[in-house]
C-alpha cells in the first residue's frame, strides 16, 4: 500500500484512538488501522467506519460499557 498523498511505502498497521464525544464528555476508542509513519495519515476501511458508526451510536443511546481512564480539569 502507498500512500495517496505522497506516495511513501512507510505504512504500518497501528493501534489508535478515536475520539468521538459525547455532550461534554470525550470517549476514546481504540482500533487498529494503516496509518504513514511519516505524516500520520489514517487509512480507513469500510468495516472500521461501521464500526466507529454504531460506537458512537451506542454512545448517544447511553447502551456503551465505559470505563472511567482518568478526569478532564478546566482551570478557570
């Protein structure tokens, strides 16, 4: 596989996380994707959008098992 926009070799399947929010809430979502060492550009397939879709979905439902990684602090 290469790259689409500069056309470099450099791909590996990494692991990464999404971050779909929810309200005032941010929700991570790891998965495993091709991305370009060099740029960072993230290759999605079809399944890996879907699945993204019906996690965020399931976010909005209020139907997903989350666990608690840490707190987000606004300094004011």
């Amino acid at each position: 596989m290469k790259c689409i926009l500069y056309h470099g070799v450099d791909i590996q399947v990494t692991e990464v996380k999404e971050e779909p929010k929810v309200k005032n809430n941010i929700v991570y979502v790891a998965i495993q994707i091709p991305v370009r060492r060099a740029c960072g550009e993230r290759y999605y397939d079809r399944r890996t959008v879907r699945f993204l879709e019906e996690a965020e979905q399931k976010l909005r439902e209020g139907k997903a098992n989350l666990q608690g990684v840490g707190k987000v602090l606004v300094y004011s």
